[in-house]
C-alpha cells in the first residue's frame, strides 16, 4: 500500500507561502450592503464586482450534479490549469520528475517543460492498454507525479481500472487522473472514489460533453487538504463572473447534455462502421470517447486533402505509437456526413 504523506511532497516554499489575502477573502459574509474594501467601481453593476474566489454557488450545483462534496471540488481557467498547479505546487524545477502514459495529451509534457520539470513518457502496450508495472518502473524517488488520461486522448480508450487502482496504490506521490471524456464512457468515474486514495486529483472539464469550451471551466476533485494547496497557489479570481453565470446555466440544463451524448454516441457507432468499410482505413481503435482514432493509409495526404475541402481532423501521425493515425471528432450528423462523403470521394 502507498506510504503517501502529502506534507513530505509539497515544495517547502509553498509550504511556507502567505497566500494573498484578497478582499473577498476577507469578508465573505452575505449581510453587508455597502462595499468600500475592493477599489471597486460603485457603477455598472454585475460587473464592476470582483466575482467569489471560490465559486461557492457553482461548486455546490457542481456538488450535487457530479456527486463529489463541493469541499473537495477546484475549479480552474480550463483543465489547463488544473494541470499545471500541480507541477508548481509538488515540482521542484530541475529536481524533480513526473511520469506519464504515452501517447496521451500534450499539454502535460508543455506544462512540465514550462516549469522545467523532467517528463518521463511510458510508451503504453497492445491495444493502447496500461501497464502499472512498467508505469511504477520508470518513478524514482523524485517523481512526485503519475499522469493517467482514461479514456485516453489521442487513443480513444479507457484504461483497465484494475491497472489504475495497482497505481494508485503502489506510488506514493501524486496520481492525476484525467477524466476529460468520461462522460462518454460508461466506466466508473474515479471522481466517486476519492475517498479511497488520498494521492488522487481527478480532472473533469466543461468543454467535451457539456459544450462549454469556449468559457474555459476545468475542474479539479481531490482530498480537502489538496484542494487547500490549489486554492493557495491559484489565482485569486481565477474564474470570472460570465463564467461561473454560464457554467450554473450549463448545469441546470443537464438533459440537453444526457441528448447530446446519446447522439454523439450513436453517431461515433455509425462513422466508425463507416471508416472500417473505407479502402484507405487500416484500423479504427476502440473509443470510450467523443472521437475515435483511425490508422490510415497515408494519414498526411488524407489530411491535406480534407483540410482542402474545408474539413478539418487531427493527423496524429507524429505521435508516438499512432504512425499514419488521424483522430476524428464526432460530429453534427451533417458535419459527420460531409467527412465521409468526402472520403468516399477520393476512393
Ligand atoms: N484533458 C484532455 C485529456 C483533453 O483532451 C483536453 C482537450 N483536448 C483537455 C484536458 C483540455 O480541457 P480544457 O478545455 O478544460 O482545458
């Protein structure tokens, strides 16, 4: 079992940070009426207020909807800076590592390299599939950090939970689990199991299933005392008003969700079935996601012929272990039509 002790693998100095103090911060009460402690402009109203620091209303709607406590809820500028408080806060530059699948999404590497942090990619097996002791070969003692993404981007696919678990409870630094997609998934989320693991922080974003990327909502759920050492190191209104109004909105409207995924999923059955027929696909991986990854025959010459036709995929050929892939999003049924009647075309 982990021997994880969080106060052995916070940097000393934000251990030590005195946080700033914001005005918000410092009267949170609801019975005031009149406000002379922010600069504040006293004209045009919503917006000449600073927004809550820490999003109380949002995070208890968010509560109840993804079943987590609201205590152990972050809420960042997109999952982008959920993923990179933890670098800052439990990174030591140029001492420290991290540990990550690969292939997986790309902007764990850019925030270890900001942060000049070594990133240490494990090629994943067969199948796109996790291998825990290959994962916990390649941590020594200064990794702090295990990046996991299930169901993995570009792969499509979820991660054996089991290989997880063996993760989580072998590595005792932290174990980030990237849960991006798993609204298209019908495996347990590891959100609901935080208690389990207090090495655990779970992201989740607004932008795939809920169709808000463009208000930039990520969230992170972990332990109170990780979600504590977020709220010291982020900044103070890191989620502006239009964004928490918008993201209540988007709550309260979750059926559209729960229609928009039933058809996202029916149609990544269809085009899936539809690239397997298809001369110049080699293979179409398993997806648990709202995209799926297609080996083609020569991925850079179908991209560039789509990008000509005003279609737009991701040619993930570069990427390790995804030679000649594309990945395709799922699409509106017309959109989803229009790829394939156009690679039906160039047959
Ligand atoms: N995690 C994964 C696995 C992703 O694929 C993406 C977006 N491509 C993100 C996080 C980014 O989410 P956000 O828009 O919340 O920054």
């Amino acid at each position: 079992m982990t021997t994880f002790d969080l106060d052995n693998i916070v940097r000393p100095n934000i251990k030590a940070l005195s946080p700033y103090s914001s005005a918000r911060n410092e009267y949170s009460g609801h019975t005031a009426t009149v406000f002379l402690d922010a600069n504040e402009n006293p004209y045009n109203k919503p917006f000449n207020r600073y927004p809550d620091p820490l999003q109380a209303e949002l995070k208890e709607e968010l509560a109840t909807i993804k079943r987590v406590p609201a205590e152990n809820i972050f809420l960042g500028n997109g999952s982008d800076e959920a993923i990179d408080l933890p670098y800052r806060i439990f990174c030591e530059p140029g001492k420290d590592n991290v540990v990550a699948i690969e292939p997986t999404y790309g902007m764990y590497r850019v925030c270890a390299d900001i942060n000049n942090v070594e990133y240490r990619p494990v090629e994943l097996g067969e199948g796109y599939s996790l291998n825990a002791d290959k994962l916990l070969a390649a941590c020594d003692k200064h990794t702090k950090i295990v990046w996991i993404c299930s169901p993995n981007n570009p792969t499509g696919n979820n991660l054996d939970r089991k290989q997880i678990e063996k993760v989580l409870s072998n590595f005792n630094g932290i174990v980030v689990i990237d849960e991006a997609y798993s609204d298209f998934s019908s495996e347990r989320p590891f959100r609901l199991d935080l208690e389990e693991w207090p090495n655990i922080i779970v992201l989740n974003t607004m932008s795939k299933a809920w169709g808000c990327a463009a208000i930039r909502l990520g969230m992170a759920y972990a332990s109170k005392d990780i979600i504590a050492l977020f709220n010291k190191v982020k900044y103070p209104y890191n989620i502006n008003l239009l964004t928490q109004q918008k993201a209540k909105e988007a709550l309260r409207a979750k059926i559209d969700v729960e229609k928009w995924v039933t058809v996202l999923l029916q149609e990544r059955g269809r085009m899936m079935a539809a690239f397997t027929e298809l001369p110049i696909c080699e293979k179409v991986y398993p997806s648990d996601s709202n995209f799926f990854l297609a080996k083609m025959t020569d991925a850079q010459g179908i991209y560039d012929y789509l990008v000509e036709k005003g279609i737009i995929v991701r040619n993930r050929t570069r990427v390790a272990l995804c030679n000649n892939c594309l990945r395709i999003t799922i699409g509106s049924k017309t959109e989803n039509q229009e790829l394939l009647a156009a690679l039906r075309r160039l047959i």
